[in-house]
C-alpha cells in the first residue's frame, strides 16, 4: 500500500473547503471590481477605496443578512440580490460617482462573473491530489459557505468530479455549525460515521476546529501562524500545511497521524 493511501486509509468521506484551499481568486476583488467599471465607461474609480470599503460593508451584510440572505427572503431576493445590493454599497461608499442604471449593470455582471473562470484559478496540486484521493474510491465532497455559483465554478475550472458540492445556501447552515457536516454525512452515505471523515480547509475557526468539534479529523492548510495562533491550545501542529501542494506531498511520502 503506498503512502498516501495508508494516510487515507481509515477514512470514507474526504472533503475540502473552497476558497484558498482549492481554489482562489486570480485578483483581488477590489482590482476586479475597478477594471469591470472601467470596462462600463468608468475608468478613474479608485480601487484603493474599493479596497478599503469592501470588507466593512461585506461585514455589515453579513451580520444582517447572514447566509446571503437565505434566512430573509421578505427583504434579500435570494443571493444575487444580496450580492449585487453588497456591490452597489461599495462602490457608492468608495465615491465612484456612478448613475445607478450602470452600478446595477457593473453589479450584474461581476455577480456573473465571479461564478466563472473569469475571477478564479486553481491552487497548486488542487486537480492531482483530489484526483489521488478519488484512485481510492473514497467519497470526495466539497463543504463551503457559499452560494450555488461556486458549482459552476469547479466545473469551469475542470477540478476532478467530486460527489457533492455542499453550499451553505443550499440548507441556511454555515460552517463551523455541526449541522453542515452532518448535512454532507447524509449526502455521502447513510452508513459513513464522523470517525470515518477528514475535511481539509484554510480557516481554524470555520473549518478545522468546526470539523473536529462535528468528530471528523481535519487538517489546516495555511502559511501564516498568526491565522490559527490564538487556537493553538486546540490546533495540533502535526495536522498544519503551509500549502495544499505540501499536504500533497506529505501524504505520498510521509507517515502522517491524520
């Protein structure tokens, strides 16, 4: 038996997280969000101020309309609109001086376009290791707090064909919350037990501590220690990769304790 699948061996359920550990953007959002405006006739707007805007007003959408909006549906149209009433709010915040008629078409289209190609790329290994694991016949599953658009995405992006994509919008759950991963449990296999699933993700918070505390193992892709410093007490270090090409690489020449 190699490595990688004496690593895997206990485990029935794989899943991964999305952004940034997959799969990340192939710009910052407020360089996209500048060059989209200027490709509706707005050149001069300032992507520093879209920069600084973005995560306040995201923050504030969030907090009020969790989920993208999925638990508000007498205020937030689903979420597009919760995504496009984000976009309109940072650029007015960021003094882009647009009519609305053309903030509502930028809008428009960055929501399309961020479930595309167009905003996205690969993280390094992504496509070989889920296709090591899938050799195995594992079941192969994705967990994100996201909406539907991320489906398109993976498919755009020609990643192996995992077993399920699992959206928070798609149950009003969101991770760290048991219940998601108890959602993808029920999707796997009715038969599959937490003890028997690993979840592989970028964020202490949401993704490693939120699988260890469902009772699934789980690994932290990061190279920054102060992203899972002040969780270190609870985070085994042994379970930490600075990249998911170097998970990669352990699991095919290592033995890990995962």
């Amino acid at each position: 038996m190699n490595k990688l699948a004496e690593n895997l061996s206990r485990f029935r359920l794989i899943t991964f997280d999305i952004t940034d550990t997959l799969l990340r953007f192939r710009t910052a959002p407020a360089v996209q969000y500048a060059k989209v405006a200027s490709e509706f006739g707005y050149p001069n707007v300032d992507q520093t101020n879209i920069a600084a805007n973005f995560p306040r007003h995201f923050r504030q959408m969030v907090e009020k309309f969790p989920i993208f909006g999925y638990h508000h549906p007498g205020e937030i149209g689903g979420w597009k609109d919760w995504w496009q009433q984000l976009v309109i709010r940072v650029f007015e915040a960021s003094n882009a001086n647009i009519p609305s008629s053309d903030l509502k078409k930028i809008a428009n289209y960055l929501v399309v376009s961020y479930g595309t190609s167009e905003c996205w790329r690969r993280c390094s290994s992504a496509e070989h290791l889920v296709g090591d694991i899938k050799q195995l016949n594992k079941v192969v599953g994705v967990i994100t707090n996201s909406d539907p658009r991320i489906r398109d995405v993976v498919k755009s992006l020609e990643l192996p064909e995992f077993d399920f994509v699992l959206c928070s919008y798609d149950i009003g759950v969101q991770k760290p919350h048991r219940d998601i991963f108890q959602a993808a449990l029920k999707l796997a296999d009715q038969s599959i037990v937490a003890e028997e699933c690993l979840h592989i993700g970028n964020t202490p918070h949401l993704d490693y501590l939120g699988a260890h505390e469902a009772g699934w193992s789980s690994v932290l892709i990061t190279n920054n220690s102060d992203n899972w410093r002040e969780f270190s007490a609870k985070i085994d270090a042994t379970k930490v990769f600075p990249t998911l090409r170097q998970f990669h690489e352990a699991l095919k020449n290592k033995s890990l304790n995962l």
